[in-house]
C-alpha cells in the first residue's frame, strides 16, 4: 500500500512533466495471438523511455540542500536521460557515469536533454561497472544518489504506468508483460495492479543472456550473476536491486526468459510491419507473446513498450542476430581444394538457387592440397541446411560447422 500511495503522489509530481502515453490495441498482434493485445507506448515518452518517471519523481522530491549539492547516477542509457532531462527542468547539476559500451546514440541524448546542466562519464563495460564509480563519486563529494531502480521514489514513480494503463482500459486486463533490468519499473507496476487489479498476471519478461531476476528469485536470494550478454543493454545487469528483488518475488506470477536472437526479429519485424522504431529492451514483451500464445488466447494483455533509443550503427548486429536466431545463417569453415573451379563447384553445386554468400574470408596455403575457408550463408528456408551440409560432405568438401562451436564462432566471426 505505501508503494501505491507513493505512486499516486508520483502522479502529481508528474504532471505537466512527461506524456501520458498511448495505450493502442495492435491488430496484427491481436490477430496472430487472438487476443487483445496493447501495446503501452512509453517509446512515445519525452525521453523515448518510462525511466524519466522515476528520475523525476526522485529528484523533484529532493531537499533544497540536496538539490544545491547536486546528484549523480549510474546508467545505461535511458535512465541517465531521465536524469539529465529532469536536471535540466529543475536546474540541478548532475554527473552521469554511463558504460563505454553505451550506444553513441544514447550518449549524444543525454547530453541533448542534460544541456549545461550535466557532466557524462564513460567508463568501464558494464552497468555494474559504471555503478561502482558513480557511488563512489557520490559518497566522495556528498552528492545524491539517483538509483536507477532501487529506490522507493523511482519505484513508484516507474509505478506511474501501472496507474495510467488502469486509468486508459477499463475492462479486465488478464496479463501485463513487463521488462525487467533492474527490476524498478516491474516492482512499482506490480504493486499497483496487486491493489487495484489483483487478478491480472503480471508476467516478468527478461534477456536470456541476463536472466538475473529470475535466477535470484529461483535461489531465493538476491546474488549476481558472474557474467551477462550485454546486447538488450536497457534490461542488462548483472544484480536487481534488493528492494525490487522483494517486490518481484512477491508479485510476479511468472517470469519469462527471451532469446536476444528473438528479440532481434522482434525488432525487424515492428520497424516493418507496424513503423515502430524500439531498442532491445522495449521489444521484449512483444517477444515474450510467442512463449505464452496459449495461456492468452482471447484474453485482454498488455505489453509495456519500455523505450525507443536504438542506435542505428547497430542495424546490421540486429539482422544478423534475428537470421542466426530464425535459422537462416550459417557459418562454415571449408576446406577448398587448392584447383581451380573449387570455388565455382561449391556455388554450382551446393548451393540452391535462393542462397546467398554474404562472408567469405579465403587464406591460401600454397603448400597445401586444401585452404580454409570461412563462408557465411544466408538461406531463404532454413531446412535446406541439412540438404547444404550433405552435399558438402558427399563432394568431399571438409568442414566445420561454426554456428554450433561458439568459441570459435566467437573468434573468427564477432
């Protein structure tokens, strides 16, 4: 109850500051998933991310002491632009330490939204990371800390969208999929819809290469985890915050681990289909849908859309991940036969008429009979793998199959 009474407080701190955003039923999800599907638009938010709730409403709320001594926070990337955008409203001096990894995009926003008000800190390759500095600083210069989830003002100020969603669709929602990262918008929506609509399903939707909200609540205790794939970089930590961690454990009916090649596809397949542009993380709820078809069929779902600040200069990674993930690239090493018309042989022969060399990294061996080759292929359906991989083998071409050795797929292709 004090998490909901701090929300709707949140909500006049808000106002006049950030957008109630959209609520859009989507006909082709609603469609292809016969339900109701809702798409919470928060990629619409002034700061393209629900994170400038939080920062807001933590800031806003600060002594006048505070306030003049300044802040600092740890993000990576749309809660420092919450930050910087609230700095900037308020004309509080903040220091943002954000990962080296950081999109450029997400940096060039901060400093966008901060103007004046805000100093940036790249520095080390991880939240966690950038986390330890930014505390340090903090504890070091007496200023305060702005958590980006672990705090009960941010909570309840992420809490927000909870409010808005029940304010905006008045008929019973059965399930709302929520992304976690650190856990601050899961925790302050699951509180609110535990008291005002208990029986909606509030199910927890996170990378499959950062699962840590899920394996704390499996252990039971909030541990790290000693390494994550950084790549759904707004819901990448390594350890949710202990008061989300309490919350979430509480209140969520089901957690749900996605795979970033799906979130990939996800992406591609919302700029396409519908003209959404979102990062990784805002996609994980509408790629969660697939793994929960069953359990939603004709009922009323919504998904939160968490944020839209995707970096361009990242395109072909998506691609490339959406089409290893779907099947539809592979990665061989080959031995070629050191004669001419190898090459020809294996374009000829091999391939079918609808795939496509897209890599293809030859090192000659003069002293050899064979050199290794490197080749990526695209195929237009991915059964025709097996057909490939046998003909290979029946021309006596050698190889190894890289998309199944990541260790070396890692080194001769990442």
């Amino acid at each position: 109850m004090k998490i909901l009474k701090e929300a709707l407080a949140a909500m006049s701190q808000l106002n006049g500051v950030i957008s109630s955003t959209p609520l859009n039923q989507n006909l082709n999800l609603s469609e292809e998933f016969e339900s109701n599907i809702l798409l919470k638009r928060e990629d619409l938010q002034i700061v393209r991310s629900y994170k400038i709730r939080g920062a807001y409403n933590k800031i806003s709320t600060l002594t006048s002491h505070e306030k003049n001594q300044g802040v600092v926070c740890a993000s990576a990337g749309n809660h420092a632009q919450g930050v910087a955008y609230s700095c900037n409203l308020l004309k509080i001096k903040g220091k943002i330490y954000m990962p080296k990894t950081t999109p450029k995009q997400k940096v060039k926003q901060v400093q966008l939204f901060g103007k004046s008000f805000v100093e940036i800190v790249l520095t080390g390759d991880t939240f966690d990371d950038a986390y330890a500095k930014a505390a340090q600083d903090a504890t070091e210069n007496k200023l305060t800390f702005v958590h980006p989830f672990d705090d009960l003002k941010v909570i309840a100020g992420q809490g927000t969208v909870g409010l808005e969603i029940l304010e905006s669709f008045k008929e019973p929602i059965d399930y709302v999929f929520v992304p976690i990262g650190g856990g601050g918008l899961a925790a302050g929506l699951s509180e609110v819809f535990k008291e005002l609509s208990p029986n909606t399903k509030i199910i927890g939707v996170e990378p499959e290469g950062a699962p840590s909200m899920k394996t704390a609540i499996a252990a039971g205790v909030n541990t790290p985890l000693e390494s994550i794939d950084k790549f759904v970089d707004g819901a990448a930590v390594k350890q949710v915050g202990n008061m989300t961690f309490e919350i979430c454990q509480k209140n969520l009916d089901a957690i749900i681990l996605v795979p970033e090649g799906k979130v990939c596809t996800t992406i591609l397949r919302l700029y396409n289909e519908e003209a959404m542009v979102v990062e990784p993380a805002g996609a994980l709820t509408i790629a969660a849908l697939d793994f929960y078809k069953d359990e939603i069929k004709g009922k009323n779902v919504v998904c939160i859309v968490s944020g839209s600040n995707n970096d361009i200069e990242r395109t072909a990674e998506i691609k490339e991940r959406s089409l290893l993930y779907e099947g539809l690239m592979h990665y061989f090493m080959i031995q070629f036969p050191q004669r001419p018309g190898a090459l020809k042989e294996f374009v000829n022969d091999i391939l079918g008429p609808d795939d496509d060399i897209t890599y293809f990294q030859f090192t000659k061996k003069n002293s050899r009979e064979v050199g290794p080759a490197v080749v990526g292929l695209e195929l237009k359906n991915k059964n025709d793998i097996m057909a490939i991989k046998n003909k290979m083998t029946h021309k006596g071409f050698e190889f190894k199959y890289l998309n199944e050795k990541q260790d070396l797929f890692t080194q001769l292709i990442g």
